[in-house]
C-alpha cells in the first residue's frame, strides 16, 4: 500500500515536472518591473502591456515592483521573478548600474532582459527602449509651436535651470531644426529652474520684453504650468500658446482655459505595449537584439537600435483638447 | 526728524530702490509704469508678508528656517480640502490655512521656549518634517488647476481698487504689523528680548513667551501666504517654495534687520524685500545671463549686510527708541 502511494506520488510529481516545461511553451510569462508601485505613469504602461498580452494570446503580464523607488526593492523583485523562471523581464530601473549583477544572472537562466523608460547599463540587459529620443522630442517641441503659428511669429523657450542635461539637449536638437519651421523666431531661452514662482516671474519677463511673443516653449513640467498660468493671469490666454512638454493631469486646466492648445509627453501605454512586444519577440526567438538590428513591436512599428543596442519608440505624443480628457485622470 | 530720516537706513534703500528702477529703465522704458509697478509689488506681496513674520522672530534673537516647508504645508492642506470640498467658502480655507499654520509655528515657539534649544537647530528640524508631512498627506502627487475650484483660484486674484487682493493682503500685513510693532507691549517686548535678554527679564517681560509669540505670529503669516500661493500659481506639490526661506532672511537682512536681534524696523523689511522682489523682475526684462543673475542676488546681500555692520558697530543697542530719545 505504501509502496503504491509513493510509487503514484512520483509519477504525479514526474508528470508535473514533464507537464511544467510544456506549459511553459505554450503562455509565455512577461513581466513589466516598474520603479514603484501606484504611479500613474507605469500603472498606464500596465495597461498597454495588457493590450499587448490580448493581441499576442499567448502572454501573461506579470505586472509588479517595489512599493517605493529603490534599486534594493527591484533587485528583491527580480530574484522573485527569476524564481519563478519568468519567459521575459522588462525593466523601468531605479538605478542603472545596481540592478546589473541580478539581471545578468536571470540571463545566465536564459530569461529575456531588456529596459524601458528608464535604462539599465548595457551589461544588464539585452536592449533598451527609450519612449523617445533627444533629436525628435527637439523637433516635436518648436513643431507643436509651429504647428499654432501658420505665419510665424516669435517664440520664446523657457527651461530648467542652466545645467539641465536633458533640457539643454532637447534645445540643441531643436536649435538645428530650426531651419525646418521657417517664420518660427526663436527669441531667447530663459531659465525658471523648475520652480512654480521663478518659471511665474520669468515668463511675466518674456511678455514684457517681447510684446510680439506668440508662443513659449517650456520643456520642462513645471515649468510649462507656471508659464500657462501666468500667460492666463496676464489676460493673454490665447493670445499666446504655451507649449512644450507636461503630463496631461498637471495641464488639464490650462488646456481648458485655452492657454495652451497643445503640449507633448511620451505615452506610457505605447510604451508599456512597445515594451511587451519587443520582450515577447526576443524571447521567442523571434528577432534579435543585436546593434544595428531592428526589432518589430505590433501596432508601434519597429524599433531601430544603434550602437549601444538602445532604441527609440516614437514622436512624443500629443495631447491637446480632443484627448486630455481621457489621459488626465491616468497620469 | 527729516535729517533722521535722511541718515536712515530706510532712506538709503529708498535711493538704492530709486537707483535699480532708473538703470532698469533705460534698458526698458516701461518698468517703472505704473500698471508694471503694481505687477511687481503684487509679486512681491508674498516675501513682503513673510519678512515681516521673519523680522519679528529675528528681532527677538532668534530665527526661523520653517516659513518655506510652514507655507508648503498649509497651502497643501487648503488646496487638498479644497480638492475634496470644493464648495467650502475661501474665508473659511483662510482661517484653516492661518490658524494650521500658527499651530506650526507654536511648535517651533513651545521647542525654543520650553525645551531651550537653539532656534536654528528647532526650525531647521521642523523645516524637514513639515514637508516630509506634505509627502505624506499627498503621496508626493501634485494638486493641478483643474482639481481647485473657480473661487478658490480667483480670490487672490480679485481686483479691487485698481489692485489684485494679493496686494491688498500685504498691505493690510503691512498695517497689522506696524501697529503690533509700534503700538503693542508685545511689539515693544520683541525689541527689548532682542535688545538684552538679561535686562528684559529684570523689567518683568518674560522672554520665552515674547520668542514663542514671535514664532507664533511669523507662523501664522506663512500659513496666510500657503493659500496665497498655492492659489496664485494653481499647483501645489511637495516642493513649492522650497528655498524661499533664504530669501525671505535675505529680505530682512537687506531691510537692515539685525540677525544679532533687536535692531529692525516694519519699512525695512518692506523695503528690504521691494528690493529683492525689484531685482528678481527686473532682471528677466533686460536679458542678464542667468548666471550673472545669482552672483547679482548674492552681492545685493553682502552689500547690505557690510553697511549694516557699519552703521551697527557705531551706536549701541537701542531697548527703548523713545527713551532713549526723550533723555
């Protein structure tokens, strides 16, 4: 009787442990790691890992991340992950370097690693997508002012502080486009160090010094709502388009009351459905993350990798009284 | 009493004041108009009315870091309440924002008075923990102009009399703190605790009260201008008016208020902080590399305070002006 009970007991175990890797063959485990838990930003980009997952079929999103912004939770996260023998791991980083040793050993396990948003080094993962890149969130930022101003017209940009790194690169990039939007006057950059009341004071600034301004580009988000309100409270909403780049909760008003027509940010749907695509392809063999190659990613096109094995998704997107609506309570 | 006044320190930053004005003007002709002057005192109007709470609490010897992080927090408070109430009326959201932001200052005061530690060191500490409280309260997300009701984002802008309320606000603060200054036992007990503490307390004032009161106050005023500001710009986050507290001291530093306490006056503050509000528009409008802008902010500082030290070195400290006038 015994002997017959261990004898059944081995052959279940046997015919799970057979089962387990046949199973595993037919879902393929995807799972999105974000920097934290509850921000709107990722819990859209869960949303478009969800669409992605029901066009594919065959994948469930495995949807998790530390309960604050730390290296040390997502390293905690992704041994679980790695436990669990997840198919793909598509990782937003709280650090670049830190996560590096553990994703490389959920490689060494033959798990497909690859960052988003928010990049790991390139010894950590397999590729990485970024939501957009420098040259086309430059060009995307004097187009939506061109876009306003059929006949030109002056435009101002008001930024970060002077040492922005992202800021000052953006504005380079659009600098050299700038040949593209003729009419379009760039006037001067003035500097609001992402504070409400400086980015207030020097925006007063710019609509005194140049009574012709027409638009104000701010690539930074407080910046472009201090730079809204203050175009409101001068009367001039309308007058002046303010523009650049926000998140669609922070400019739902400013929208509203016509001080900016339209503004971008990259969207953390496209992103979270990019990302699945791309992890899903790689890890089904179905294409290759090499410099050079490209990488397919359903609805969003491909995805084109240079050197550094890094990608760009797409434009920023662009919001503007059609769709704030349906973004701003998201993110 | 004109020749005094001439001497004053008042009048040299009237004419400093007068100076910026005049070379700001020859670069942009419409700075000193009036409907451009009104703008900037409106913009002024929040350092105006937290040097002024900053004077008292230095006056008294001692000095209070928190305004900033006091006014962040009672202006999240307000515009979270308003967020989830919207039909609360703006008086009521004012009395919250005064009354939250006394409570602050109270705890600052109840520290340096009771427990008898250093100033710096109390407000320091409590300028962390007020906003690591608006951390809390909100989840670090922002409150954005949609989410504040119409009434809530118009007071301050409503105009009266030619001028926004904002301005009106400061002026009133103006007046409520001349009176408290000049007028009051109290406004007398902060100059005679700065003064000499050791002689205050043989004519009978007690000096950890008189310091408690003085942060009290200098609360209450950062909780008014929390609403003001979360208003006026129609964002309130984590980070607003972080930083503003040296701004607020520099104010009162340039107003000629002596950080070693007991020596300030209601119009140097004022004009102490005019000064800053001035250089601060000004310098957008005639196009100075941001870079020069900081060393020019910081160099109106040392200035102030050389002249100060000069000027302080020659008299004695002052426990009675009227005293000290009649004998």
């Amino acid at each position: 009787m015994s002997i017959l009970k261990t004898l059944l007991t081995s052959a279940t175990v046997a015919a799970t442990l057979m089962a387990m890797p046949a199973h595993a063959q037919e879902t393929k485990r995807i799972a999105l790691v974000v920097k934290a838990l509850g921000i709107g930003f990722f819990e859209a980009a869960a949303k478009g890992a969800e669409e992605a997952a029901k066009e594919l079929g065959d994948v469930e999103i495995i949807y998790t991340g530390p309960t604050d912004t730390t290296a040390e939770g997502q390293i905690e996260v992704i041994n679980s992950l790695i436990a669990q023998q997840v198919d793909a791991i598509a990782v937003s980083a709280n650090d670049t370097d830190a996560l590096v040793p553990t994703l490389k050993k959920a490689m060494d396990r033959g798990i497909t690693v690859i960052s988003w948003d928010s990049g790991v080094a390139a010894a950590g993962r397999e590729m990485h997508l970024n939501p957009s890149s420098n040259p086309l969130i430059g060009n995307m930022i004097i187009k939506l002012a061109a876009d306003h101003l059929p006949d030109g017209g002056d435009v101002a940009v008001l930024s970060a502080t002077t040492t922005s790194t992202n800021q000052n690169t953006w504005i380079e990039e659009m600098t050299k486009v700038q040949g593209n939007y003729p009419g379009i006057n760039v006037v001067t950059t003035v500097y609001g160090d992402d504070k409400a009341d400086k980015s207030y004071t020097e925006a007063q600034g710019l609509m005194q010094s140049y009574p012709d301004l027409k638009a104000i580009i701010a690539p930074t988000s407080v910046g472009i709502v201090a730079a809204a309100q203050a175009v409101t409270d001068a009367g001039k909403a309308g007058e002046i388009n303010v523009t650049g780049l926000g998140l669609p909760s922070e400019m739902a008003g400013h929208v509203a009351s016509g001080a900016s027509k339209s503004f971008a940010i990259w969207n953390p749907i496209d992103l979270g459905y990019s990302a699945t695509m791309i992890a899903y392809n790689l890890a089904t063999d179905k294409a290759e993350a090499k410099a050079g190659g490209s990488i397919p990613m359903g609805r969003m096109g491909s995805v084109m990798l240079d050197d550094n094995t890094e990608g760009a998704m797409a434009d920023p997107f662009v919001y503007d009284s059609s769709n704030i609506d349906d973004f701003k309570d998201i993110f | 009493m004109i020749t005094q006044f001439i001497k004053s320190r008042e009048a040299l930053l009237l004419l400093a004041i007068a100076i910026v004005i005049a070379l700001v003007s020859t670069r942009f002709p419409d700075f000193a108009a009036p409907a451009n002057a009104a703008n900037i005192f409106n913009d002024t109007s929040i350092l105006i009315m937290l040097a002024l709470g900053q004077m008292v609490v230095i006056l008294t010897r001692c000095i209070d870091l928190s305004v900033a992080s006091n006014l962040a927090l009672s202006g999240m408070v307000v515009a979270l309440i308003n967020s989830i109430v919207p039909g609360l009326p703006v008086p009521i959201l004012l009395i919250i924002a005064i009354s939250l932001g006394m409570i602050m200052g109270a705890c600052n005061g109840i520290l340096v008075w009771k427990l008898d530690i250093p100033p710096i060191v109390v407000t320091l500490g409590t300028l962390t923990i007020f906003r690591g409280i608006i951390f809390l309260i909100s989840n670090g997300e922002w409150i954005n102009a949609h989410e504040m009701s119409a009434s809530f984002k118009a007071f301050p802008r409503f105009e009266l009399l030619g001028l926004p309320v904002l301005s009106w606000m400061a002026v009133l603060t103006v007046i409520v703190f001349a009176i408290i200054v000049i007028r009051t036992p109290l406004g007398r007990a902060f100059y005679a605790v700065g003064g000499n503490p050791h002689a205050a307390v043989y004519t009978g004032i007690d000096v950890g009260f008189t310091r408690f009161m003085a942060f009290v106050i200098a609360g209450g005023v950062s909780g008014l201008c929390g609403y003001l500001w979360v208003s006026r710009y129609a964002v309130a986050y984590v980070d607003i008016a972080g930083g503003f507290e040296l701004e607020v001291i520099a104010a009162c530093v340039i107003g000629g208020i002596s950080i070693a306490g007991g020596i300030g006056s209601v119009g140097g503050a004022v004009l102490g902080a005019l000064f800053l509000g001035i250089i601060k528009n000004a310098l957008p409008v005639i196009n100075i590399s941001p870079f020069w802008q900081l060393a020019i902010s910081g160099s109106a500082i040392i200035i102030a305070v050389a002249v100060n030290a000069r000027s302080e070195s020659k008299k004695g400290r002052v426990i009675l002006k009227k005293a000290e006038q009649t004998t």
